[in-house]
C-alpha cells in the first residue's frame, strides 16, 4: 500500500517537474542526465574551444591589437612587438639594440618625453594616458595613447621600462572634428551677439538731446548677450518748452520684443508730438 503511493506522488512529481520517467526517451531540447554521453557535436565544439585557448603567450604579443615596447631605463629599444612594427614601417633588427623611444618621437615630443616623461616615470614607476606623436619610417604621424610602467628585479631594483601604445588616429580625428565644431559654434555665438548688439542700440536714441536747464544721462544694462531685450527710454521734445520722457519695459525677450519696443517708441513720438 506504501508502495503504490510512493510510486504516485514520484509519478506526479515527475509530471510537475517535467523529468522523464524510468526508461523514457528524453525529448529533443532535454539536457542529457548525470552520467550521460556528449554526442559528437559536443565533441566538436569543445575541441574547438580547447584549440582557441592554446594560441601561445608569443602570438598574443606580437599580433596583439596594441602596440607593445620595452626599453633599457636609458631609452634604448629593447623589445617591440609586431604590431607596432607594422604600424611604424620598421624592421625588428633596425630598432631593437640600435635606436631609442625618443628616435620614434616628433621633435615636440622627443623634448617633453626627455624632459617630463621620462623623469617622471623615474619618480613614480609609471604614468598613464599621455598622448604622443610617433613619427613613421616615412615621415608620417602616428597619434597614440601610450601608459608605462618600470619592471624591477627580485631585489625590487628597476630594470626595464614597458610601454603599452595605443592607436589614437581616430580619436584625434575626432578630437579635431569636436574642435572645429565649437570653433563654428562660438563664431556664430559671436556673430549672433554683435547683432543682438545693433538691433538694440538700434531701438534706442544713440545721445540724449541737450534740455536747457536739466542735465540727462542715461545708462542701458543688456539683460542678455545672446537676446534682444525689451526695455527702452527715450527723451524728445514735444515743443519749444517742452519734453516727453518715456521709460518701458516690454515682456519678454527676442524678436517679438524688439518689434513691440520698436512700435511702441515711434508710436509714443507720434501720438505726443
């Protein structure tokens, strides 16, 4: 009796869970149970995986997506990888032992590596992000990002120096790009001042006439550089003995302002006059 209903609530467990029952067949996107074996797809892939992770250490350096130098503490070229050789048009046995990072630099960069870098990288053991200019076999730049960082010897004495070297063409480009733009911006920012500027002088007297007996002066603040705003005064005669003074201020700010300020100035004239 125990029996049967331990056989029924496995049965019905099994059912919730959806695993197959004794001697069932698994369905097509079951997983194969403990113990299972892979098939020979399983096989393929993980020989496949295996094989990607036994590219050598050597390879990873030398066709690496950066760049990778190593030099004496002096400067001297002491390792350098086949990227960055391609990207300068160099052969190994023309740098490595013969020439110095500061051979690779432009006549700008060579001075403030000689004279900033390269103490600085004695004092701290490394620097990161400094943007230089390598200079190519044909003469041509390379912008680049470059970190370094002192390797020491057991004794924790310093050894070697290595430098990791980013290609920064793009990102120059785009530095470049971004400086133009603003360049543009802050000339039409310009320009649209200079004419905010005109329009409201424009709508305001250029010197007050001189009144017999009372002295008249009169300062404008612009509320702002980039709009034209809606204040005015002005200060005219109505006859012989007598002058109108007007003093307004219109809502808002803009062209709508400046068209309201300017009717109602000349209006003001007309209707005292």
């Amino acid at each position: 009796m125990l029996d049967t209903w331990y056989r029924h609530v496995n049965r019905w467990a099994r059912l919730v869970s959806g695993e197959p029952g004794p001697g069932a067949e698994p369905g097509p996107g079951a997983e194969p149970g403990p113990g299972a074996e892979p098939g020979p797809g399983a096989e393929a892939d993980e020989t496949t995986f295996s094989s990607l992770l036994e590219d050598s250490a050597e390879d990873l350096y030398e066709n690496a997506p950066c760049g990778y130098l190593s030099t004496l503490l002096d400067g001297q070229i002491a390792k350098i990888n086949t990227t960055l050789l391609t990207w300068l048009g160099y052969r190994r046995d023309q740098l490595v032992g013969h020439r110095y990072l500061s051979d690779l630099l432009t006549v700008g960069g060579r001075i403030y590596y000689e004279t900033h870098l390269a103490p600085l990288v004695s004092m701290q053991g490394e620097v990161r992000g400094v943007a230089l200019d390598l200079q190519a076999a044909d003469g041509a730049r390379l912008p680049v990002l470059i970190p370094s960082v002192i390797k020491t010897d057991a004794s924790g004495e310093p050894i070697l120096v290595r430098t990791t070297v980013f290609d920064a063409r793009d990102r120059r480009a785009y530095e470049r790009e971004l400086l133009r733009a603003r360049q543009e911006a802050e000339g039409e920012r310009a320009r649209l001042q200079q004419l905010v500027v005109t329009l409201q002088q424009s709508l305001l007297p250029p010197a007050l006439p001189v009144v017999p007996g009372l002295e008249a002066a009169a300062h404008y603040q612009i509320a702002s550089a980039d709009e034209v705003g809606g204040d005015f005064y002005d200060l005219f005669p109505l006859s012989q003995a007598r002058w109108g003074v007007a003093l307004g201020d219109v809502c808002g700010k803009g062209a709508h302002a400046a068209a309201v300020t300017s009717l109602i100035r000349y209006t003001l004239r007309t209707a005292a006059v």
